[in-house]
C-alpha cells in the first residue's frame, strides 16, 4: 500500500483504514521510520515520529472493527521527496496464566502482525528524472503468486537493471511500461513488453528516491537475452 503525500495544503494529509480480521481485540500501535538504502540497495529504516501528526497513535480494534488513522506531514518544506514507513503494529498481549496446563509442560506461541504502509512526501511541481545505469541477462526468481514466492521454483530468464533518479521526486517504477529490447539467445532480435500491471506484480511499487537515488531490479523476461547490448525504456 501506498500513500502519496505533498508537503503542503491539502494533500498533506492522508488516512490509512486498519481493520481487524481475527476473532479477538486487536491492541495496535503507529510508529513512523524514514527509508533510505544502503549501496547494496538495504533498505535502512531511521525513526521519525516527530515529522508527521498520528491520530490515533494506538488503540484497540475489536473483532471486525475499523479504524481510519490520520497522517499528517509536519516536516514542513522540503527541497525533494522523502519516503517513509509507517508501521502499523500488533502489540502482544500477556498470556492467561489460567489457560496454560499445569498438569504437563506446555509451550505457547504467540503470533503478532505488523504492516507497513509506504508513505512519501514531495514538494509541488517536483519530477522524477530515471536513467537506466546498467542492464544485463541473468536469472532470477520466477514471479510471484499472490504475493508470495513459489517454494523450490526454479530461476527464470530475466535481466537485472540498475536505474538511477536524479530528479527532486521519487519515482515508481512499477506505475510505468517496461520496454526491453536486444538479442535473444538465438542471435534473433527480442522485444519483451511488461505492462504497469505486470511491474507491479514484480515490483510492488518499486520505489526510488529522489537526489540520485539508485536501485538494482530483478526483472523476470520469459526470454532469454543474450550478452548482447540490451534497452530499456519506460512509458506511462
């Protein structure tokens, strides 16, 4: 999920609906972390509450009950984008002493959700600016189904791109159509078109900062590319 905030008027502030599914209360509390990556591309999540207003910072949803969270920007103006997670998490709750045999050695395991939501910020009129830096063929891990990896699937062709954005906004590489273009395995030439429904599949929201931010892709093809001189391009 993604939440697209501008650092003034309107648009600075945002909701996030949170509901509870399970069978029992829900006790949850918001935290916020500013997202930056490391030069192998980790992702470093830095506290920063302070820069947004979370209403309601924590609470308790019962059984099928909704809450809508507000997220207001309080960092002010800003030169370029920033990105954020803001993490919504389910706090544990003390076991009942009452329901844990004392007749026999008992183990309790206690399973606790926590969701982040993608939250960035931009100042009016800021654009991306996306270079490719690097592509090349390789095989990567088939797409996923559902949202989750296929276990023991066998690598697919693909290509591993590292773009670079030196505009004052973040970009979504996942919101454009992907053009791959150069030579198959068999000398021929090989287009391969993945649309923004297909790049979302593949990418979540592939996000890159703003300032030169870089991020390396794994792109699954269903071709192969040879070692040969590969395009890509993107188009809304």
């Amino acid at each position: 999920m993604v939440l697209e905030l501008n650092t003034a008027g309107a648009r600075s502030t945002g909701r996030v609906e949170v509901t509870n599914i399970l069978k029992q209360p829900l006790p949850y509390e918001v935290r916020v972390y500013r997202i930056t990556f490391s030069p192998t591309d980790q992702v470093i999540e830095t506290p920063a509450d302070s820069d947004f207003l979370v209403f309601p910072p924590q609470g308790v949803l019962q059984s099928n009950q909704r809450q809508m969270v507000r997220v207001q920007w309080l960092g002010g103006a800003l030169d370029s984008s920033r990105g954020y997670y803001v993490a919504i998490d389910q706090l544990p709750v003390p076991l009942d002493p009452s329901k844990v045999g004392k007749a026999k050695p008992a183990v309790s395991v206690q399973i606790v959700y926590h969701m982040k939501v993608l939250v960035t910020v931009a100042p009016p009129g800021a654009q991306p600016n996306v270079t490719v830096e690097s592509v090349h063929p390789t095989m990567v891990a088939p797409p996923k189904v559902g949202g989750a990896a296929v276990p023991g699937a066998a690598p697919v062709p693909g290509i591993e791109v590292t773009v670079r954005n030196s505009g004052k906004r973040y970009a979504m590489m996942a919101g454009a159509t992907w053009t791959i273009q150069g030579k198959g395995a068999d000398g021929k030439p090989l287009k391969v078109v993945l649309t923004s429904g297909d790049m979302s599949r593949i990418l979540g929201a592939g996000y890159v900062a703003a300032l030169d931010g870089r991020r390396t892709f794994d792109i699954p093809t269903g071709a192969k590319f040879a070692n040969a001189p590969i395009t890509v391009k993107f188009s809304n």
